[in-house]
C-alpha cells in the first residue's frame, strides 16, 4: 500500500500566472465511471498545456487513496493551496475528508463519475474542459466558505459529508449500486443515473420498515415504518434525484427529509416524483431544518455519507458552519452573470 507522495504524478512546470491560488493539485481516480475517468483527465490535461501554470496530477490506486493523498498533500502544502478532484462524488468524499481540519486548503471539482450530484448542487459544468476553465477563472477569486456535516457512530469513528447522509431504504441501496457489477455495465451503457433506479426497484419489495427516533436541536420525533431519513447539505443525490429542493450549503442549517408509513408502490411514485423536488408535497414525507441531529433504530440501519457506505446508525450529526472553502459558482457575482449568462454549460 503507497501513500506517500512520491506515487505516480504529473508535471506541468511552466511559467506561473495562477492569481489567487498559488499551489495547485489534482487528485485523480481512474476507475471512475468504469474508467472512462482517465479519458475526462486526458481532455483536461490536453487543455492543461496551453495554461501557464505548474501543477502536480497523482491518481489514486485503492478506495480511500483519494483521502490518504489529499491529506498528505495538506501537510506538506502552504498557504492558497487548491486540490482539484477528479472523479465522482466518492473522490470529492474523500478528498474532503482528508483536508477537513486544513483550513489553508481549497477545493475544486471535476466530473468523471457516474452521478456528480457535488456539479449539480454547485453549479459545475457537466463538461471537464468547461469545468477546468470555470476553475480556472474562480481560483483566481476568493473561494466560498460552505457548511459541510460531521458523523458520530456508535464506535466514536467520525465522518463528515458536503453533499448529504441517509440511513435506511437510500443507505442500502447505495450499498448494494457500489458493490455491484451492474454499475459498471450501466455506465458502459451511459446510464449510469439509472443505476440507483434499478436497485431501488429491486430492493423495493423485499426491504422492512423500521421505527426510527430523531431529535433536531433537541426536539424528538418518532416515526413508525420509516423507509429512510437524509439529512442534505445540497438539493441533489442519487444521480439527479432533487431531495431536499431548498438546502443550501451555505446557510448554517441541514434539511432533513423523512419517509414514512408509505405503501411500496406509493414509494415508487414518490421516488418518480424526487427527481423535480415534488415528493415533499405527499403527507408521508416530512421536512425539517436543524443544526444537530441524532438518529436511533431499534435494529441497526445501513448509514451511507455522500453515497459512500460507513456504517450502521446510531448516529449523531453536528453542523460544521462555513468549515470549507470551494470553489464554486453557485453565488455568482453580477459581472461573472453577464458573462456567463448565455453559457449552456450547467445540467
């Protein structure tokens, strides 16, 4: 296992002229979207060449690698550092989670993964080259504070989330779509936003509900035959699926969505209903907004964060305000609009 920094890189040693970031690093995963990755980082290494600017490009080898390096590259870094990932929403996941005690170090993003629900909640181009030249231009500027989550388990092991947690029905079948084979045949295939879909309809009728106890700043709320709770720093998960349509990273408050007491079938239609934001108009789904969050189950319920499995509930979760700094054009500023307001570029 390597985890040093000597692990395979690239070079660009050119003359600087990179304004408000002066030390810039990708961290690429080439597995993503079943390898079709490294295609997305030969375009935008391509485009790399006609920028003048020095950059190091290591690629990660194993899952987690993506956090051993980011972390790596935060101790040994200086201030205005930028580390891009490139991949999908689990690269982002780790990358974070190892510079998320770092705060001289800034974030960006590619997509090359399968859902890129981290581009749709902050404004990214689905295009790589369109993505690099956003950051490019943002690097430039001074990045966005966000609020991101942080997770206790049981066992006192923490993790923390940008984009959203779930436990339940969603954390199961985040599971199952990334220990399946079936995930790379979808995205052979170029629907790799169905694959979520396709476990969702599989796991419908076989999985039980289950009881689960919530308290939101202190005030506690039982539900009985809850498929899945998600407490959502952003709009987007699961490929596209718009659950929680008011959340943003950037207001000091997660949106919390519950489902429960559903028949099987009426989930399906209110799942339908998620990828425009409307499920939150059925009786059976309940909103809320809060800072900390706990979540306890009579039987132990799978936990995923950012789509990326890490246990079982009981659980607490406590809002770290404005504790990242990104790169994002979500709150553009008037000139950055008129610029870019004719631009096709978002999802």
């Amino acid at each position: 296992m390597r985890q040093s920094l000597s692990f395979r890189y690239t070079i660009r040693n050119l003359s600087s002229k990179v304004g408000y970031m002066n030390h810039i690093y990708f961290i690429v995963n080439p597995k993503a979207r079943n390898g079709y990755c490294m295609k997305t980082w030969k375009k935008i290494e391509d485009h790399l060449k006609g920028e003048n600017l020095t950059y190091l490009a290591f690629f990660t080898d194993y899952p987690g690698h993506a956090q051993v390096l980011s972390s790596q590259i935060a101790a040994k870094s200086q201030e205005n550092t930028l580390i891009i990932a490139v991949g999908g929403d689990g690269t982002m996941h780790e990358v974070m989670n190892g510079v998320v005690h770092d705060k001289h170090i800034t974030l960006g993003f590619i997509p090359g993964g399968s859902g890129n629900d981290f581009s749709r909640g902050y404004h990214i181009p689905a295009d790589p080259v369109e993505a690099l030249s956003c950051i490019l231009r943002l690097m430039k500027q001074k990045a966005s504070a966000i609020d991101i989550g942080k997770i206790t388990l049981q066992d006192a092991s923490k993790h923390y989330f940008i984009n959203n947690m779930g436990a339940g029905f969603d954390a199961i079948i985040s599971y199952e779509v990334n220990q399946s084979k079936m995930k790379a045949l979808f995205n052979k295939l170029s629907l790799g936003r169905l694959v979520y879909v396709y476990f969702l309809i599989k796991k419908l009728f076989t999985y039980k509900t289950s009881t689960i106890d919530i308290s939101i700043d202190g005030k506690k709320h039982i539900f009985d035959k809850t498929w899945f709770v998600t407490v959502s720093n952003q709009p987007y998960y699961g490929g596209g699926m718009k659950i929680a349509p008011a959340a943003e990273p950037d207001d000091g408050l997660f949106d919390i969505t519950v489902v429960h007491q559903l028949s099987r079938l009426k989930l399906l239609l209110v799942f339908i209903s998620v990828f425009w934001g409307k499920h939150i108009h059925f009786k059976e789904v309940k909103s809320f907004k809060g800072r900390v969050v706990s979540v306890h189950s009579p039987t132990s319920l799978h936990v995923h964060a950012d789509g990326e499995q890490i246990g079982y509930t009981p659980l607490n979760i406590d809002l770290q305000a404005k504790n990242l700094k990104v790169l994002t054009r979500r709150r553009k500023t008037e000139e950055v609009e008129l610029k870019e307001r004719d631009s096709n570029d978002f999802y």
